[in-house]
C-alpha cells in the first residue's frame, strides 16, 4: 500500500526520512531528470556542514536553502543618527529606490522617528450561552485569579519591564451567538513576544474553565464555558510607529512647488482609491519586507497587521500622508509594527546578526523606527518617480540585467546593451532584438 501511494506521489511518514531519504524520493517522483534536480538542490548547500545544519534545523523537511540577495542602503540619517540598512529582497529597483531616498534627505534634515506605543494583544475566544451579567460579575471576580495563575510564565518578562498590562472582557453575542473574548494586552521588551502570549494565553483559557466549573452563582449549563481557541494577534494598533520628513518646497528641486502639489495628490488619490492604495501601500511594504527579513523578523504577521490598519475604517486606504504648510514639505508614515532583536533568529542566524550589528544593536523601539523610515523612503522614492519621470525609466534600467541574464549575455554585451538603453526605452522584445543586431556585429 505504501508503495502504491508513493507510485501515485504520495508518500507517508515522509518527516521521518533522512534529508537524503527525502531528496531521493522527491527527485524521482517529481522530476524527469532526477539527476539535475538533486544537483540543483546541492548547488545551494552550505560547504560549512554546521552551519548547513543549523539552517535544516529552522524548518521541518529541510532540503536546501533558498538564497535571496542580501544589499546595504546607506545614507540613511535617522534622527540625526547616521544608519546603513541591510535589506534583503529580489525586486530590482527597491534598495537602489532606498538608497537614492536616503542620500536626497541626508541633506535635508533626515528622517524622523517615534514610537506611539508598544503594547500587542492576544485573545481567548470562547462561548458562554448564559447571563451576561453573570459573566461580567464572574470575570471581575476571578481576574485577580486569572493573572495570579500566569506569574510563572510572566516572572522573567516582568523583569524586562513585560507582562500582562490588562485582561478585559469582550461582549461580542451581536456578532455571533453566545461569543466573548478575554481581550489581553501585553507588553513584551525586545522580543516580539508570540510564544510568552500564547502560552499566558493558554493558561489563562485553563484558569477561566477550572473557575467557572466551581463558580456557585452559574446555574448548571453556565459552569460550562467552551473555549474555543486561544490565540495572539498580528494586528497590534496599540503597538505603532510614526517616521516623517519635512523641508523648505524650495528645497525639493527648481519644480519644488510642482513637485510638492503633485506629491499631495498622489497620497490623496490613495486614500480615496483602494486600487491605488493597494499599490501605494505594497510599495512601502517593499521597504519594510527587506529589513524585517535581515533582521530576522516576521514580514508575513508585520504585513498582515499593516493592511489590517489602513482598512481600519472601513475602507483600505493608503498609509502614508503628506501635506503643505507654510512653504514647507511634510511627508509621514504611522504604521503598527511588533518586531524583536531578541528571541526567534536573531541569535541563530549569521546573517541576521550580522544585520543587527550593522544597525548598532537597536532594541525594539529601536528597530522599529528604522523599518518605519525604511518603508517611508520606499514610498518616497516611487512617488517622485511616479508624479515625474515615471515608474518605468528606473525600474526598467534595474530590470535590464535580468533581462540579460535571461538571454545569457556575456560581460561585453551587457555593457555594450547598458549603453544602448540609455537612450532608448528598455522592453523585453526591445532588448532581445538589440541583442541579436549586437551579435551581428
């Protein structure tokens, strides 16, 4: 039966395997040339057999690594602290985007950056068909009980100036039928903090039942709360950041007042239209995404709750303002973040130490303000190229080299298409056919 499934290409007890178990199986049935797809797997082992196993140890199933480049934007100045960011992304044009952000507002002043709070929170949904009023009295008398039971778990975390800020009860039956939650709110040092909350999460979930069943005032059917799952949030509105830039219009260029106007009405135009918006918002993410990943951080949990926020009233707006006051240019950024420097990858993995280093060790505050301001100078940069020069010019000169690449250019042709393309709009079909004439030559 075993072999039959794995005839048909499913296999049990496949976590079970050796690593070379699992790229044999997976090499012959999946692949026409099993030879070439274990050879590409291996390519991208590390030659350093710990260190290999320290990445196959992250994740279950590991079978190789999946490089992505690792680039550096410099030029950053963040309240008045020079910084040069590790970004780690694909897309072509993102860090050079960062970078020439970075260098435009070095002379003006810099970035800015604060944090509004920090606090993150975590839920216990569960069911109650009785009173509400007896619930609220049997909430407000075992919450001292509630955060009794979770001292263990919070001891360490406390000493870091954490814990349990607030335990709230949650009245959601208008939503759903007999539906409430422990609404918790926590404070979590450095660390991003999932663990610690789903744990004091659980063992809150654990109080509330053992007390209820012993709760007199309940009728029979009340002692029986049904919890029904335990869970933190990645949507953290209490925990956010706001970066800023502002200058003289003059200071923007001879078209400073044009520019200026024309910033403006990009960023109204996504705040009234989500389809701009969507676009808007993923180009600050690309900025937030490549230094979340350095760092070792959650970019999925960190683009979840961003989007959440700009949807926050009722419709999906964009996150970013900008305005004219004055003569002067204000350009602003206000997102949720809940990030750490400590716990997770940043003491496993080389490189996201190393990008730790190259940000002088921030703490939590810290590293958040930065991918605030990360995220702020990736919407800059696309916007004064949009309301300009257009996306395209600069993406598309980025893009050039993986057209090459593409095509299996040599050194000399690369160069000598990259001077071409100066002159002349960069297309797929554009550059294959002034490759083919090149060859010609």
């Amino acid at each position: 039966m075993a072999n039959n499934r794995e005839q048909n290409g499913l296999v049990s007890g496949f976590s079970k395997k050796s690593k070379q178990e699992k790229i044999e199986w997976i090499s012959q049935t999946c692949f026409a040339n099993p030879q070439q797809a274990k050879s590409v797997l291996k390519t991208y082992w590390h030659t350093d057999e710990k260190l290999q196993q320290l990445h196959d140890e992250f994740i279950e199933n590991a079978v190789s690594n999946f490089y992505l480049p690792m680039a550096v934007a410099p030029n950053f100045v963040i309240n008045e602290i020079p910084y040069v960011l590790p970004m780690v992304t694909e897309e072509s044009s993102v860090v050079a985007a960062s970078a020439n952000a970075a260098k435009f507002w070095s002379t003006r002043g810099g970035f800015h950056a604060e944090i509004i709070g920090t606090e993150k929170t975590g839920q216990v949904h569960f069911l109650f068909s009785g009173h509400h009023q007896k619930l609220a009295k049997f909430f407000t008398a075992i919450k001292p009980k509630l955060l009794q039971e979770t001292e263990g778990i919070t001891k360490n975390m406390r000493k870091r100036r954490g814990g349990i800020v607030d335990i709230e009860l949650v009245d959601s039956t208008k939503n759903m039928a007999n539906y409430y939650q422990l609404h918790v709110r926590f404070e979590t040092a450095d660390a991003m903090g999932a663990n610690f909350i789903n744990s004091c999460l659980e063992q809150l979930a654990k109080t509330l039942q053992d007390q209820a069943a012993s709760y007199v005032p309940f009728l029979e059917h009340e002692n029986q709360i049904e919890v029904v799952m335990s869970i933190l949030s990645n949507y953290v509105p209490g925990s956010r950041v706001k970066a800023w830039v502002s200058c003289p219009i003059l200071d923007l260029g001879d078209d400073g007042h044009l520019l200026a106007q024309k910033f403006v009405q990009a960023v109204q135009i996504a705040h009234q239209n989500p389809y701009r918006a969507v676009t808007h918002n993923k180009g600050i993410m690309n900025g937030i995404d490549a230094l979340a990943i350095a760092t070792g951080n959650d970019f999925r949990a960190i683009e979840a709750g961003i989007h959440a926020y700009a949807a926050k009233d009722g419709q999906y707006r964009g996150l970013s303002k900008a305005w004219i006051k004055d003569e002067t240019f204000w350009f602003e950024l206000e997102v949720p973040l809940a990030v750490g420097t400590v716990g997770g990858l940043t003491k496993l993995h080389p490189m996201v130490k190393w990008s730790h280093e190259l940000l002088q060790s921030p703490n939590a505050e810290g590293l958040m303000q930065i991918i605030a301001v990360s995220g702020l100078a990736q919407n800059f940069a696309a916007l004064r190229s949009l309301v300009t020069t257009g996306i395209q010019k600069g993406h598309m000169k980025m893009h050039l080299l993986n057209i090459l690449n593409q095509m299996g250019a040599t050194e000399a042709e690369k160069q000598a298409m990259i001077e071409h393309f100066k002159t002349n709009v960069i297309s797929f079909n554009a550059v294959e056919q002034a490759l083919i004439a090149w060859r010609k030559i």
